[in-house]
C-alpha cells in the first residue's frame, strides 16, 4: 500500500572544523530522524536517516513523498554549515505527470527543519526529532505473556480512527471487520513493546491494505496471487524485508495468517 495506514547530548565544542574541512554541525545530522509533517491531513509517517554527513560522501536514506516505500538518497550534498539536500524523481506514470522534488534540512537546536520544493506547488514544511532507540532483548530468553485479543469480533471497542476528517467505512459482520473505500486507517488503543503479533484476514481481488507497526513499518497485505515473492508484495514489510513465498494462496476464499515477533523490528 502507499499510505503511510512513529534524543543527541549536547556538549562542548573544542574545535569548529573536523580532518575533511566540514563544520561540526554537519556531522550533528548524523542519524535516524522521526519527522512530522504539519498540515499532512493523512497523517503519514516521514522518517530519515542520514550517515557520513562530516565527510565527504554523505548518504541516507528516507521513507516519505512521493511513495512511502524506504528509498536510498543517493546524491546527497551537505554544505559546511550543516544544510544537507537531495532529491527524488518519479517518471511520468498512470495519468500522474512526472515528479521531481528537492528536499533540504538543517538543524535548530535538537530539532530538525526541513523543506520538501516540487515544481508549481507550494513549499512543503516538515520537522524532525532524533528517532528512539530500542533496547533489544534477546528472544530466546521472552517467554510469552497472557494473550491479548485486539479484536474480539463483535465491534470496534479498542480502536480509533486515524484521521478525523475522513469518513468513518469500519464495519463488523459476521465476526469480521471490514472496510469501505476511502476511508481512514485505525489504531489499536493499546500499546505494545515486546510482543507477538497473529493475525488473519482475507485478500480480497485488487485489495491493497497493510499492518502498521511502531508508525513506522507496514507489512503488506495485496492480491498479488501467483506473482514471485516482492518486498512490495503480501506479506512483506514493505520495501525492506522480502517474504519466504508468496502469502496469497487462495485469492478471494482464502484465509491468511501472519505471525511475527515486534521486538525484531
């Protein structure tokens, strides 16, 4: 699917310019950013990483505009007084005409600010804050907990709406939930850290929906029946780890079961 249904410590600085005659500022790009974008009625997660930004091959990579798949940047420059920039292009494809965006960010303070520019449109604003890091437990050594169910098929109780200004298409009949076109994403109301996640559903023909995780991974769900496995594809998480075989089996009849550990992610 393509929506996309997530601190540094300050220190005293000796010197202003490292060995490659790029400002220490530069290198405070450095890492994984959570980015928010103002005014994005979908509510879509923006994420960044960015490696190398005080030397003189910087390189990243980011989840955003114009997709939501994790693409490489692969022309980033970073001026000497922290500004780093690329960009992304898109070929002309299915009506859309072709698509070239210039996406620039510097630091203020511990927050980083950015603009996305395309050509005849308005500057898009974004902001980011350096991404948590999680403590990994060894899984061999979780034991598992009582089961939690999130949906207990009679109704929506312990979910939200995503979004508020799109129609409201969540239904339950016959102990499954459904949807209708259009319609925003839902939330669990619970939060989890470490935890299994089983989950079943059915591919409807043409269906394109997902799983998300943390705000910030998706595992796909779509009719892609008798294609080659893809990290595009059913039971993927998109665009970074690619299934074991192709998750739909059966098509519009078949039952569908993912199993996975949240802690690997």
């Amino acid at each position: 699917m393509t929506r996309r249904s997530f601190v540094a410590v300050p220190g005293t600085l000796i010197a202003a310019v490292s060995l490659h005659g790029v400002d220490s500022r530069s290198a405070a790009l450095n890492g994984r950013w959570d980015l928010s974008v103002p005014g994005d009625d979908r509510k879509r997660a923006w994420w960044l990483e960015i490696k190398g930004a005080d030397t003189p091959s910087p390189e990243g990579s980011f989840i955003g505009a114009p997709g939501g798949g994790l693409d490489v940047i692969r022309d980033m420059k970073v001026s000497p007084t922290g500004e780093a920039a690329w960009t992304f292009t898109r070929p002309a494809r299915n009506n859309q005409q072709a698509w070239k965006g210039i996406y620039k960010v510097h630091l203020d303070g511990q927050q980083l600010i950015g603009t996305l520019d395309v050509d005849g449109r308005t500057a898009q604003q974004f902001t980011g804050v350096r991404a948590p890091t999680f403590h990994h437990e060894d899984i061999s050594k979780l034991k598992p907990g009582p089961s939690v169910d999130l949906f207990m098929g009679k109704d929506l109780a312990g979910w939200h709406a995503l979004r508020s200004n799109t129609p409201f298409l969540w239904k339950v009949e016959n102990g499954i939930l459904k949807n209708g076109p259009g319609t925003t994403d839902i939330v669990s109301d619970r939060k989890f850290m470490n935890f299994r996640l089983h989950v079943e559903y059915r591919v409807g023909e043409h269906s394109n929906s997902g799983i998300g995780l943390r705000g910030r991974y998706e595992v796909q769900i779509l009719d892609d029946y008798g294609k080659p496995p893809d990290t595009h594809g059913n039971g993927a998480l998109y665009s970074r780890i690619l299934p074991t075989t192709n998750a739909t089996s059966l098509r519009t009849s078949g039952r569908h079961l993912i199993s996975l550990w949240q802690q690997t992610l």
